[in-house]
C-alpha cells in the first residue's frame, strides 16, 4: 500500500498499481477504489459528522491537548443526533481465531465510520497507517483522520476502502 505524502494538487492523483486517489476537497484517499462522485460512501453520514467536526474547531480553535476535542466533538455529536461510540475495541481475526491484540480508535458513528482524532502539527505516514489498520481489522470502509492541530485549519482527510 501506498500512502501520498503531499496533497497540494486540487486535481484527482491516481499512483499506480495500488490505485490510490486523491481528491482534495475534504483529501479524500480512495484506496483500491475508481473515483466517481456518485460513489462517494456514507455522503450523508459523513456531511453530518463532517458539519460537527468544524463546529468544534470554530468554538475551540487549535491548540488543545486531543482528549478535549474527543470531548467536545462527543458533545457535539451527541446534541445532532448522531449515533456514535467513543472507543470501542476492535478484535482481530486471523484464520479461525482472534488475537488477543485489539485496536481503539477514537470515535465510530453510524456503526460504520471511524473518526481519528489528532491534534498534531502535521499528519505523518503513521496516522495513516493506524487509520487504514483501523478500517481493515473492523470491516469498515470509511474513516475519517481530524488534525484539529493543523495550522492555519483545520485537516480532514477521507480514507474509503
């Protein structure tokens, strides 16, 4: 798997082999996927979450440690109406078994978008790699790595399997 680094091009990127896209308007990363804007997944879901997320980055702004934006961003999903768990466990299958090793990512909603939540100065290749970790042990094909520490805004990067 390949993972794009650099997202300054606002056009649809495709690297090869691994068809990994880039589309710059909420960066999203489709791995293995065509792109095409009817086949967005999760549209609504998203939008709502997505409306939620800059609602707590207008309020607080960057700068505080990301156990305070998972708080706020709880609250606010909570007064919307949208069904969220704030770190679940997800369990690892391997053949017939499943590791005692477990994955907690911050936020899902929908039972089926996970939310990463980072207040860091620039998103590395690790976050990435937990959030596309994260998607693979649970099934689930969305998820949405939040940098409420980027600078000068907020980063929210769209990864679909």
């Amino acid at each position: 798997m390949i993972i794009l680094p650099n997202y300054n091009s606002a056009k649809l990127r495709k690297k090869r082999d691994n068809k990994i896209f880039v589309i710059n308007t909420m960066r999203s990363i489709f791995v293995g996927k065509t792109y095409s804007m009817a086949g967005i997944i999760y549209r609504e879901e998203s939008y709502e979450i997505t409306g939620a997320i800059y609602e707590v980055y207008n309020t607080l702004g960057s700068g505080f440690l990301e156990c305070v934006y998972q708080e706020a961003l709880e609250y606010e999903l909570d007064q919307r109406g949208i069904p969220f768990v704030s770190h679940p466990e997800i369990r690892i299958k391997y053949h017939d078994i499943v590791l005692s090793h477990k994955f907690i990512p911050d936020i899902v909603c929908y039972d089926k978008i996970i939310v990463e939540l980072k207040s860091v100065s620039e998103i590395c290749d690790a976050n990435y790699a937990q959030l596309i970790n994260y998607l693979k042990a649970s099934g689930m094909k969305l998820g949405l790595l939040v940098n409420f520490g980027a600078t000068p805004k907020i980063d929210i990067r769209r990864f679909a399997l």
